[in-house]
C-alpha cells in the first residue's frame, strides 16, 4: 500500500500582532491585497460553506504570518445580528452564503452567545442569547470591556483572556454582541510521542528553514490527490457519539500556500472534501508539526465589507429590532487560539460585533483622578478648623 508523507501546518487563524487590542491584522478596505479574489468572484456552492471560504481567501491576500480564523464563531455573531437587523440590513445579512445551520457533528464545541447592552438602553422583546448582560459603555467603557474579557475568559477555559479594550468601546456604543467557541478533542490515532522529532526542518514561504517539533503517525487515513494539491483527514475520537465524525483536514499545495488560499473558490474546497469523503482509509504516514498559536484580537472589518457587507457599516444600517435607535455595525473583532500536540487539538475563538448609536443618550461621565505620580494626602475633616491628624507627601509608594 502506497505511504504518503507529509508536512502539515494548520490553515485556519489569524495574523499574530505585537498588541493584544490593536486591529491592524486586517488592512484597509482598497489595498491592492485586498481586492476580489477568485473566491468572491465564484458562485456559491451548496455543498460547502461559501461565505468562510470566501473570507478566508480574503484573509489569505491581505494578510502575512500565521492565520488562524474561526469561520463558525463570526457567522454565529452574525445571526446573532440578524435578530435587530431590518429592512435592507437584514437582506443583505439574508444574502450571505453561510454554512447550513443545525447540522449535527460528532465533535463536542462548547459554544456561547451573548449580547452587552448599554445601561441606557432596553433591549426588544423576542431577542435571545445565552447571556444578556447590561455594560456601562457610556459611563465606565474600561468596565465594559473587562465585563467581555470575563465572559471571553470564562467561555474558553481561559484560552481569550481578552478580545477588546476601553478604546474599543466609545460611550456612543449601543450593544455589542459575542460568541464563544471553546473544543478540545483527540486525535482517533494519537502521535507517539517518542516518535516526534524535536529539530526537524520547516520551510517557510519565504524559503527560510527554522526548526520545529514534528510528530509522525502511521495509521489508515483518508488521503487525496489533485493537480496541485495532497490532503489527509486525521480523524478524532469520535466513535460513538452522534453526528458528522470530526476531522482535521490537512491541505499541503504544491506550490505556495498563501497563494492557493488566495485562490480557493468554495466549489475547489468542496471538491477536495469530496475526495477524501469517497476515499477509502489507507495506510499513510503523517508527519504533522505540534504547534500552538495565539494570535491577538484583530478586525474583520476589512475582509468583511470586501465580502459585500456594506450597508449594516454604514449610517444607513438599521438594526431597530434590537431597541429604537439609529444604529450601525462600527467593526467586527475575532481572537483565536490552536494548539495541536500528540494527543489532539483544542481550539478556541471569540468574536464581537460593536454595534455603535448615532445618538446614544449619554450618562454623567465620572470624574478621574488617577495618583500615578507624587501626591500630598490629608487625614483629617472637611468643617471644623482642627488640626488634620495627619499631612504628607507620597514619592515613592
């Protein structure tokens, strides 16, 4: 039986960032990188999930470095939307080629859903999430966001211990809307770990080498062939449960992989998918590198609009299911993490959607005194002409 042996490395991400709340993964929507690629020239195929790939052909052409990006997560915020969204705001969110709801998988996510909504604000009857929390985004926006980075934290075991900061949320901030993806599952046939190579070689698109832990299993996997393309299916420990078996799909192109993921159009990812469904288990080599990537929150922004989503960012978006106001989508933010080693993978994701009010009825802002320097400090009281009972001068604290 023939042996494949290959050197995979997971697709699915976003670009790495120097800090946790910036959003400059994604680039201005214009950019020559950013421009229709073939995915979002193609029509739409029934047996995939068009709109990820899609946009995930965007990230691929107008970003660098590692990816790592949670298609189910930003989709799930998009239905969330969908709930306030009217009239032409609600067409377009209609007409997006997302994945087929409700279908039933082996594999064991652990999802969740929330909408913050400002403490001016009353949210619609009939509006439903996992979590409804009220958030002083006029008032206290660094509490509001340490309010999301708890329900991020706490959703993923820990994995996005943030997704936003105080910046991110100006006092016009209406609503915010979330999901949460935490998965941990084992491979169907783990890697030995005395068979992971500590210094192998990797080449990097670029032509670099740097050296890597890269595991190695024998095992039947479902492997594919195309022009320009091999893939495997390593299968998680799903036996048993109800539901589509769990899968890592593993695509190794030719040539570049940035350059085939500019280029993928939702019929070609079906049709690699097809392929390794009809093929039968056959004993294969993997070699698979272990790797652990933690990217930082970034926009989706960018990728999105360049998707055709752009009447719910602009002042012309109505999303008055959700409460009486003018309101619009300001940005979409997604954090992920992956983490593949020996025995199996545990991935986690976290989007928001910052839905901002034209006019959003503000709140009295708080005073600030921050002691972040030399202060003189009394203990005393504030009526009677009686010595204080004590004075001083704080430098050093």
């Amino acid at each position: 039986m023939l042996k494949r042996i290959f050197s995979l490395i997971c697709f699915m991400g976003m670009v790495a960032c120097s800090q946790p709340t910036e959003n400059s993964a994604a680039l201005p929507l214009g950019r020559a990188d950013i421009q229709p690629t073939p995915a979002l020239r193609a029509e739409p195929c029934a047996e995939t999930d068009s709109f990820a790939v899609q946009l995930f052909s965007v990230l691929a052409a107008a970003q660098q470095g590692n990816i790592v990006f949670s298609p189910a997560s930003l989709e799930n915020v998009l239905r969330l939307l969908q709930q306030g969204a009217r009239g032409s705001s609600a067409a377009e969110l209609a007409a997006l080629p997302m994945g087929k709801e409700g279908v039933r998988s082996a594999m064991n996510p652990a999802e969740a859903s929330a909408l913050f909504i400002s403490e001016q604000l009353t949210l619609k009857p009939g509006v439903q999430a996992d979590d409804v929390l009220k958030a002083p985004f006029a008032t206290a926006p660094h509490q509001a966001a340490e309010l999301i980075n708890d329900w991020s934290a706490r959703r993923t075991r820990g994995l996005i211990p943030s997704i936003v900061s105080a910046q991110d949320l100006p006092p016009t901030t209406a609503l915010v809307a979330a999901n949460a993806i935490y998965l941990k599952e084992k491979w169907l046939h783990p890697f030995p770990v005395r068979d992971t190579r500590e210094n192998a070689v990797f080449t990097q698109e670029d032509g670099n080498t740097i050296r890597v832990a890269m595991m190695h299993s024998k095992a039947k996997y479902r492997y594919a062939e195309g022009a320009n393309w091999c893939a495997v299916a390593i299968p998680y420990k799903t036996e048993g449960r109800a539901g589509e078996p769990g899968y890592f799909i593993g695509i190794l192109p030719k040539n570049s992989a940035r350059d085939f993921a500019r280029n993928l159009t939702p019929q070609q990812y079906s049709d690699i998918r097809k392929a390794l469904a009809d093929s039968t288990p056959q004993e294969t080599i993997v070699n698979l590198p272990r790797f652990e990537l933690k990217p930082c929150t970034f926009s989706l922004k960018p990728a999105l609009q360049a998707c055709g989503l752009t009447t719910i960012f602009s002042q012309s978006a109505d999303f008055s299911g959700f409460v009486d106001l003018p309101l619009y989508l300001d940005d979409v933010l997604q954090r992920c993490y992956c983490k593949a080693d020996e025995e199996g993978t545990t991935a986690a994701a976290v989007t928001v959607a910052v839905v901002q009010c034209k006019s959003i009825p503000a709140g009295p802002r708080p005073n600030v005194i921050s002691f972040n320097k030399p202060f003189i400090w009394i203990i005393g009281d504030l009526n009677t002409p009686a010595a204080p009972y004590f004075m001083g001068i704080t430098n050093e604290p």
